[in-house]
C-alpha cells in the first residue's frame, strides 16, 4: 500500500450529543488509522451492499463538551499509512 496522509480534523462546530459521520473512506486500513487517533470512534464497513470498495464510514458520538461548552476532537496531525 502506498503511503498516504492522514486527515487532520478539528472538530468544534458538532455539538454535544451530536453525531461525526465520515464517509467514503479508501479502505479499512486507513479506517484503522483514523480511528486510533480518535478514541471513541467506530468503523461501519458497508461495502457488502452496494458492493463499492469505499463504502466504510467511521462514525463518533460528540458525548462530552470541550472548552467553552462545544465538544472537540483533535487528532494528532502527523502521520501516514
């Protein structure tokens, strides 16, 4: 697999008890990758629908409010898989 770059997400605007949805992810092992960076993270592979190989979607419940009230979740920035 060749390299390639991680997304770097802040997250401020999706409030508490809101949900992240990211959709149309490469590949599980660039899932994993994601995920590890976000502690409460999960992977819905749904390829086996449709049959389309970037039908994996990682999704976060916004449970806890970060500074200010808003929820936050920042990733580290660096990194490749």
């Amino acid at each position: 697999m060749a390299s390639q770059s991680l997304p770097c997400v802040t997250i401020s605007l999706v409030r508490k008890g809101g949900v992240l949805v990211i959709e149309d992810v490469q590949s599980l092992e660039i899932a994993s990758a994601m995920i590890a960076r976000s502690p409460g993270s999960e992977i819905l592979d749904l390829r086996y629908v449709k049959g389309r190989y970037d039908d994996i979607l990682i999704v976060r419940a916004m449970r806890e409010a970060g500074p200010a009230g808003r929820p936050t979740l920042t990733p580290r920035c660096s990194g490749s898989v």
